[in-house]
C-alpha cells in the first residue's frame, strides 16, 4: 500500500515517520524498497547533485527533470517535490502554475515550499484550495541565506514564538507536514505538541514526529555536511576502494579475465 497523506496524519506521535532526499531512479528505487516513507526531491539537489554554491540556482524545469526520475523508482513512499527559488515567490499564480506543472509532470503527490510569513500562507491557501498537497519548511530555509546564513534559527524568544505562529498558520492553510530545520530542540516539542499536522526534523532534535536527512550525508557522500547531520556509511571511501580496486586489476590484467 502506498503511502498516503491521511496515513501521515494518522501516525503523528504514532510512529517516528521517515524521510530521506532522492533525485534519481536508482536511488530512489533503493530507499523506497528499505521502507522510507516520504522521498523529497529537495532543492539540496542544487548542492549535492549539480554542485551549485547554494540551493539558488537549480531551476523548475531541473526540479522535474530529477523528480520525474525518482517517482519511476518509487512504488510505496509517499515522494514530495521542492519547489525552487523564484519559482513561487513572485505571486499565488506563478506558485499555482509552478506546482501545477510539478504534479501534472512528474507523478509526484505533494510539492514543498519555504517560509511562513503571510505572502507564503496565502499561497498555502490556494495551493491546496485547488487540490496540491503542500508541506511547509520553517526554521533555517536555504533559499533565504542570504538573509538567515545558514545558522541555527528560533534562539530568542521573539524568534521562537514567531516560528511557533508560522507552524500554526501554516496548518491552518492547509499544509499537511511541516519540516523543522535546525531549531533547538525545545522549540521543535513545543510546535510539534501545538500543531495536529505531522513535524519532520533536520537539525531540530528528537521530538518531532519524523526526521529527514539529506541522503547523500546520511551515506557518506557529500563533500561537507551541516553539523546536525549523520553519516551512517562512509560511501566516498567505499567508491574510492572499488575504483581503485578496478584500476589495479586492469593494470595487472585481472579484469577481464581472459
Ligand atoms: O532540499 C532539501 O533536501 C531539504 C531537506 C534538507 C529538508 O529541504
């Protein structure tokens, strides 16, 4: 059985729900066979993928192109798509077209997009109003370090009751998960116990009702890492063995064998 949204809501305090990056088949293929629930096609995409500096540059037809990809993969997990900078920013129609274009393109169910201040609740609104799904993403946004750096958010108390107002509203227009990233962790309990929508965490401690990590650090692959992230495979290291394992053998006229 696929995942649903429905199910998502279900499990909140329920059972931890799990959520890793994807942006191709193969990939995706792998995590939704070991069980993961939500497979984002993050703008992270931009860094780890396309080596770009930040998440700024990867453009919407970049974000289906990978998203396209991975739900050929996917048969159970429930996959949820970025939607990148200035692809929604601008007004509730050029999002509306935006994700339009997302879910009619790629098979996707659910499209992302960051911030909770007003302009970006009214497009919640309309967003699902319309029939697309939408999870939230509070805390550090990327596409807004230029303005937030990419250090931890929601430290005074006037930060902490506006994330805690974003979480709530957010839910009231209809987003139907929140993504909490690197917040301290107290703040993460406090929304997560507020809101009757599901919180996923990166970075914001072990009280929210999933967690979510960039594949690529969770395996060992990314050249640098944020501080909150865990790499539980050291596949740079095992990449690097096998290739030169490869090389010495055609050297030595190993491989092939005859
Ligand atoms: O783009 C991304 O991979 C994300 C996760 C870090 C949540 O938004």
């Amino acid at each position: 059985m696929a995942v649903t949204i429905q199910q998502l809501t279900q499990w909140k305090q329920k059972r931890a729900i799990i959520s890793l990056t994807a942006w191709d088949y193969s990939l995706a293929q792998v995590l939704d066979q070991a069980g993961v629930d939500i497979i984002l096609v993050g703008d992270s995409l931009a860094m780890v993928g396309l080596g770009y500096a930040s998440t700024l540059p990867v453009t919407l037809d970049e974000m289906i192109h990978h998203a396209k990809a991975v739900c050929r993969g996917v048969e159970q997990a429930l996959v949820v798509c970025d939607l990148p900078f200035m692809s929604y920013q601008t007004s509730v129609t050029q999002a509306m077209v935006a994700a339009g274009r997302v879910l009619k393109e790629t098979g996707v169910a659910a499209i992302k997009l960051e911030g909770g201040h007003p302009r970006i609740l009214e497009t919640v609104a309309e967003l699902t109003t319309i029939g697309i799904p939408v999870m939230g993403h509070i805390g550090l946004t990327p596409q807004s370090f230029r303005i937030l750096g990419y250090k931890q958010q929601g430290k005074t108390p006037q930060q902490a009751n506006l994330l805690i107002d974003q979480a709530i509203a957010l839910e009231q227009a209809g987003a139907f998960a929140i993504i909490l990233e690197h917040i301290p962790s107290n703040l993460a309990a406090t929304i997560t116990s507020k809101i009757s929508i599901p919180t996923i965490g990166i970075g914001a401690g072990n009280q929210c009702d999933g967690q979510v990590l960039v594949t690529a650090d969770l395996l060992g692959l990314s050249g640098k890492q944020p501080p909150f992230a865990k790499s539980y495979a050291n596949l740079r290291q095992v990449i690097t063995d096998a290739v030169q394992d490869f090389a010495e053998e055609v050297q030595n006229q190993k491989f092939p064998q005859s």
